[in-house]
C-alpha cells in the first residue's frame, strides 16, 4: 500500500546507562520493601491466622485492612518511584 512505510517520526532515545543503573536500584530497593511487607502479611496468613482474625478499625479484620493496605503501598510506592526517576543524571 502506499504511503504506509514510513519510517518514525522521532529519533531513537540515547539510553544513558548510569542513569539506566540508578533507577535499577531505586526499582529493586522498593521492590525489596514491598517483598518484606507481603511477606509479613503471608507470614500471617499462613502461621498466625488468629492474629488476622481480630479486628482492626470498623469492624473490619486485620487480614482486609492488611490486603488492602498492601494494594495502597503498591501505589505509593510506585508514585515514589516515578518521583526518584524523574531527576537527571548528575555530572559529576
């Protein structure tokens, strides 16, 4: 068909790897503490379900409050995360 092979309408992003590498460990930092909140909360689940049968606040469980406050931390900390990436590379 003519006309659909053109090619992109913007060069290609030069990837600066010390800045690729930062972000990787801002990534696995805050993944690494969202393991060990779930991990709690598994721990809880599995060995002391007496402990996430009690409530919390409203009547609600400690399980619910536990389960959604995990979805909560998910979204902070990936705004978080969003927010350390978003500076530039120094020049040092």
């Amino acid at each position: 068909m003519a006309g659909l092979d053109h090619g992109a309408t913007h060069p290609k992003e030069q990837e600066d790897m010390v800045l690729a590498a930062r972000n990787a460990r801002y990534g696995m930092a805050l993944f690494l503490t969202y393991l060990l909140i779930y991990g709690g909360f598994v721990y809880l689940s599995a060995f002391r379900p007496e402990i996430m049968a009690r409530e919390a606040m409203l009547g609600v469980n400690i399980a619910i409050f536990y389960g959604f406050s995990l979805i909560v931390i998910a979204m902070i900390l990936a705004l978080v995360y969003c927010w350390l990436c978003r500076g530039r590379a120094t020049n040092s």
